[in-house]
C-alpha cells in the first residue's frame, strides 16, 4: 500500500478519501502544537 505524502497530487482521485483529510485547515509549515490544538478542537466539536 503506497502512503498518499508518498502519492503526486495527480494519483489522488477526487473521489478518494484522503487519510489526512483532517488536516486540510491547519496552514502550510504549521507545527506539532498547531496540529494537536486543530484536533483537539474538532474533537470538541464532535461532544
């Protein structure tokens, strides 16, 4: 199985669930602090 950081943009089907669809808010350079706190938010917004 091919990790998708691994795939080109254009082997992503748009149709294809991504495994860091969760990830697409949080900006570009962003840090592990940045990141926890974006899922701890959506977390939060699951209750």
């Amino acid at each position: 199985m091919t990790n998708a950081a691994e795939r080109s943009p254009e082997s992503i089907d748009q149709n294809d669930e991504r495994d860091d669809a969760h990830l697409d808010d949080i900006e570009e350079g962003a840090g592990c602090t940045e990141i926890w706190e974006h899922l701890a938010e959506q977390r939060g917004d699951d209750d």
